[in-house]
C-alpha cells in the first residue's frame, strides 16, 4: 500500500514543472509546498483533464464513494488495487470518467519484523517530481457541500520493494499520465496497460528516521538518509 509520501519541491519548481509538461501557468495561492509529510485525510495535489485542458488542485486523500453513509470511510479508501478497479462498485465509475494524477516526489514504506517497524523512503534518481495513477470523486454531503477525495492505484510491488512491502504505487511517466488523464480512452485494455508498464527503471531507496511516523513532523529531514 502507500500511506505516507511528500512533494520536496518548492511552490516555483512545481509550476516550471507543470507549465513544461501539462501547459499550466498559474498555481492556486492554497497550493503549498514543501510538503514531506503528506497523510491520509489531508489534501493531494492532483491534476486532472476535463477533454480541453489540464488542471491541478486539490482533492482530499481518501476517495469518499458518492453512495458512502460516512465520509470518515476515506481513511479506509487510501489505495485502490488495480486489480479491482473496474470491478468493485466503488471505484468503478471513476475508473472509467475520473481518473488523476496525484503528484508526488518519493513515498514512504515501513519493514515490518516481530518486534518493529522500519521506515523507507522510495524515490527516482533523477526526477524530483513524477505522479502517482489515481481516481477521484464527488461526495455530497448533507448540508449541500462538495467534498472532492482521493485514492492512489497500487499495483504488486517490484522486486525492489518485495523486501519492504508486497504492494507499491503506480508511477507514471509524463506521457502515460497523459493517456491516463485523457477522458476520451474509456477501453479497459488500453486503461490497464497504461497501469502496467514500468517506464522506470530508476527507483531507489533508504532508512529514514521514525520521526516520519507522526504527521505533524513535516520537515527536510525525515527524507534523509539514516
């Protein structure tokens, strides 16, 4: 799974970046970084295609099904397995009309033995920003307000990873995630492809220090090596 990851870029680097790539020029004032930390129930920077342009906001991690009773089931939702996307009721929907891309510079994974749990942090030798497969949705609450959430598509992890953890996140390259946003590719095949390759050949790893454990340590240093 993926419960932890961080966006170590600043504010600057992340609109160079999105201007390059997805031809957006401005980033909303409510739009912050750095952020090292990022946890369940607090705000994802995603992009996402309505069919003429590419945007980028904010949607709380923890996809909220539009039918949920309860919107705390987000917690629950962090992750959809990309074995099940087009098949559980809950994700199917936006597998198809809402899918993002959840921007990202590295993750955080824990080993687990008998007595403790390790932190890792994954990252790509030479990129410093890349984007995660996502989906996302709307939930109606009762007052009439608008809540937009969530999850992050995990897929069985590489050999890299098997050692720490048996499920990782989809990274997608710059033009994979295009094809994944792209509302007009509806093909389930075509969908699933883009979700398996392993564009990356790059990904590394290291110790990192517990502090990463509690949310509200949010600084440089719980990515540094340990």
């Amino acid at each position: 799974m993926c419960g932890r990851y961080g966006i170590s870029v600043s504010r600057e680097e992340l609109k160079q970046y999105l201007n390059k790539n997805y031809d957006i020029h401005i980033l909303d004032e409510s739009i912050t970084l750095p952020r090292y930390n990022i946890s369940p129930g607090q705000n994802t920077i995603s992009l996402i295609n309505n069919g003429s342009n590419y945007h980028v906001g904010l949607l709380r991690w923890g996809f909220v099904p539009e039918w949920a009773k309860d919107e705390n089931i987000g917690y629950k939702m962090i992750n959809a397995r990309i074995e099940s996307l087009d098949s559980k009721p809950a994700y199917k929907k936006s597998f198809y009309q809402r899918r993002c891309v959840i921007i990202a510079s590295g993750f955080f994974e824990w080993h687990r033995n008998s007595s403790t749990k390790t932190p890792y942090y994954f990252y790509l030798k030479d990129k410093d920003i890349f984007g995660f497969a996502g989906l996302w949705t709307v939930y109606k609450r009762k007052d009439g307000s608008k809540l937009y959430t969530s999850t992050i598509i995990t897929k069985e992890a590489t050999s890299l990873m098997k050692d720490i953890h048996n499920r990782m996140p989809v990274i997608l390259s710059e033009t994979e995630a295009k094809q994944w946003l792209d509302p007009k590719i509806k093909d389930r095949n075509i969908l699933m492809t883009i979700l398996q390759k392993q564009s990356y050949n790059n990904l590394s790893l290291h110790q990192v220090s517990k502090r990463v454990n509690q949310v509200i340590n949010d600084d440089e240093s719980i990515i540094k090596s340990v």
